[in-house]
C-alpha cells in the first residue's frame, strides 16, 4: 500500500494541530475539575466558558444557549426525548425526515414504543425536504419538527430556514441535526428560526467523543441523565474539558477558514464528480448538484458492489464507505439511497468520498483513477453487466 488517501472526512476527521496543541494542557498541567472551587479548577472553568462562547458565535447564538455533551448522538437523542416527553400532556407527535441519522431514527422508533406518534417525510430525487410537506404534516399535537440541516451519506443542504419559519408560525419547536453542517456551512440559529441544533466535534477538524446541544432561551429543556449540576443541571457528569477546549479550537479555526475551506473543496468535488461521471460509464450521482456540502461526492456505480469497490480501493490506500454501510452490519441498503428512490442494487452499488480542506488535487486525480481501475475489474466478472452488454448487442464483455 502506498501512502493513504483519506476520503472518508464525513465518517471522522483529521484533528486540526492548533486543537491538539489547545487541548493539551487540560490533560496535564490544568486537570482541574471545572466544579470545584479551588484555584486550579477556574482554570478549566475558565477555558469552558471560552470554548462555549467560540462555539455559539459560529452559529450566531449566545453563549448560555449551549450544552457540551457527548457528541451528535447525544445531542440528537437530547432534544427528541427531552421536547417528546416534556411536551407531552400538549400532544404527542413529531415530524422528521425519512432520510435523517440512526441517531435521530432510532430515537423516534424508541419514542414510538413509548406511545408517540411520528410522520416521516418523503424527501424528492435529491434528498431535498419540502417544505409544503411539513406544514402539510403538521397537527394540533405537534410538539417537534426535526430536518437534518445536510445528509451524511449524500450531502444534501436542506432548506432550513423555510423549515424553520413554518415551524416558528405554528408555534412547534424546531431541531436541526447540524452536525455534517458545523463549521462547513455559515449557520445562523437566529435568522434561520432553529431552536435547537446538534453538533459534534470530530466532524469539523476536532476530537472525538465531544458535542453540543444548541438550545433557544426559553426553550424547556429536560434532563437525559441525572445527576451533578454541571450545564446549568440539565446534563450531568464531570465536564470532557481537553475535548471541549478541543471543540471550542475548531469553531473559532472554522469561523476564520470557513469560506476558503468551502472554495477549496467545492472546487476539488466538481473536479471529481465531472471526472467520475465523464470517465466511468454507467455511473449517476446522488444527491442535490448545487445545495451540497462542499465535500461530498456519491456516485452510484450501476453492475457491481459498493462494498467490492471499497475494498479495491482500500487496497490502494483508498478510504471511502459504501453509501450502503450500515453501522449494524447488515446488508440492508442504505434507507437514505431508497428515500432519493434508487433501486436496492444501484443502493448497494454507490460510493461515498468525502473530502477535506486538506484533500489535495493529486489525491483526488489518483483516487479517481484507482476507482477506475477497480469498477472496470469488477465489471469485467459482473454477470449484471455481461447481461446489459448482451441486451445492447455488444459481444466483448
Ligand atoms: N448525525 C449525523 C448527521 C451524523 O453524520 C453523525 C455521525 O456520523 C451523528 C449524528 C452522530 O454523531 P457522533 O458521532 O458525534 O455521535
């Protein structure tokens, strides 16, 4: 294997060197714990309360709007259950999308069990939301809209703020699962009517096991674990302070490098996406054209599997995921991929690459020539393809 190419930024991220360098001294010298009240511990009071406000001006909210929590699951599994149950003597439905996160899915299939009711969205051929639907969806017992601001699998930038205004007009809190957006797209929770907003840290050049949850003034929250005081008392447990020094690092690095991050990487996923679909036939790319994060690429591959392809290219020192990977392991396709309506084999033959400010021209130049290489091997012993070639008359397979 040569050196790797890392295109699988939407998975995890490379920590930017000014974080680690941030986080280092809330491992060693300034260990204190934020809740005590000696000399040491307003050290990390001090540097929480830093990193909370980089965090909120990237989003344009304030400062005591935001609860460091585990990560994007957390933060998603915070404001489902927190509005479900909180609201739940003024109704006991909910909308989402059909293509969000395991982390919001299955934290609806889990409100379901426990008596709530929830709509799942159709989203059209791009992954995009209508609006209309979700004022279409919503009822007198409505109690939370939750859209994801961009897919992780195919990139598609949701229209949140026409989201956001429908749901403020009804009076219905509205929650973003934010977090392939944070600190890739300009987010303003203010302008855009978003009540609540999930983010994580590894996703945007920081550590890992770190996230926050963005609530409104005003808006009730309740506890998901009980416990110390720490977060104002609604999320217990000692404070990650290296990691969310960490978090507050890669916001202020991102509001600074946002726009040339997003140049950069737009231009390097067109580049892509034209040299792809141009150079390997039979091949089609999933999600919106324009209203995309600027790292992502996913091509469905017509004939062969994703999974094969990724290992080809992994064999290459290639990294990407298959559109179809599913964290439990089994060989469902991807619900996102059927949601834009691709069929299960086109579902189970695409590929997602992500990249990085970091990716370079080179990188990508050559990770599109392996992947050449590989669909051209696969199709060669692919039966599907063989069968296509014949009913075009073609006799060399
Ligand atoms: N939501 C989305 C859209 C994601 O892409 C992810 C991670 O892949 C999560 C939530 C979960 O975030 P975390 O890994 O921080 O728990």
């Amino acid at each position: 294997m040569n050196g790797k190419i890392y295109l699988d930024n939407a998975a995890t991220t490379d920590m930017d060197p000014d974080v680690l360098e941030a986080m280092l001294p809330y491992f060693k010298a300034q260990y204190g714990n934020p809740s005590s009240i000696h000399g040491l511990a307003k050290y990390a009071r001090d540097a929480r309360e830093h990193a909370r406000a980089s965090v909120a001006e990237l989003i344009n909210a304030e400062p005591k709007e935001i609860y460091f929590t585990s990560g994007g699951t957390e933060s998603d599994n915070w404001a489902l259950k927190s509005v479900a149950f909180g609201n739940r003597p003024r109704g006991s439905h909910i909308i989402v999308s059909k293509i969000e996160h395991h982390a919001v899915m299955n934290t609806c299939e889990f409100l379901e069990k426990n008596g709530f009711e929830v709509t799942y969205l159709d989203v059209d051929e791009f992954g995009t939301v209508d609006p209309e639907d979700v004022r279409k969806a919503i009822r007198p017992e409505t109690t939370l809209i939750s859209v994801m601001y961009a897919n992780n699998e195919i990139g598609t930038i949701e229209p949140i703020s026409e989201i956001g205004k429908i749901a403020r007009e009804h009076g219905i809190l509205f929650h973003t699962d934010a977090v392939q957006a944070f600190g890739h797209v300009s987010i303003d929770v203010k302008r855009e009517n978003i009540d609540m907003l999930s983010a994580s840290a590894h996703k945007m050049y920081g550590p890992k096991g770190v996230g926050v949850l963005y609530v409104r003034e005003g808006v009730k929250l309740e506890p998901l674990m009980h416990g110390g005081a720490q977060e104002r008392g609604v999320r217990a447990g000692t404070e990650n302070v290296p990691g969310i020094v960490g978090m507050g690092k890669a916001a202020e690095i991102a509001k600074r490098d946002m726009d040339e991050r997003m140049a950069k990487e737009s231009e390097l996923r067109d580049h892509m996406i034209g040299r792809i679909l141009g150079e390997v036939p039979f091949t089609k790319l999933n999600g919106h054209s324009t209203q995309r994060l600027s790292g992502n690429v996913n091509i469905a591959f017509s004939f062969i599997e994703g999974e094969s392809v990724l290992m080809l290219l992994n064999h290459k020192g290639v990294f990407v995921s298959t559109g179809s990977a599913c964290a439990s392991g089994s060989l469902d396709p991807s619900h996102v991929l059927l949601a834009i309506g691709l069929e299960h084999e086109a579902a189970h033959g695409s590929i997602r690459f992500t990249l990085s400010y970091k990716t370079t021209r080179a990188e990508v130049d050559e990770a599109v020539d392996a992947v050449k290489e590989a669909v051209e091997r696969l199709r060669a012993m692919s039966p599907l393809y063989a069968d296509h070639l014949k009913r075009m008359n073609k006799t060399e397979v």
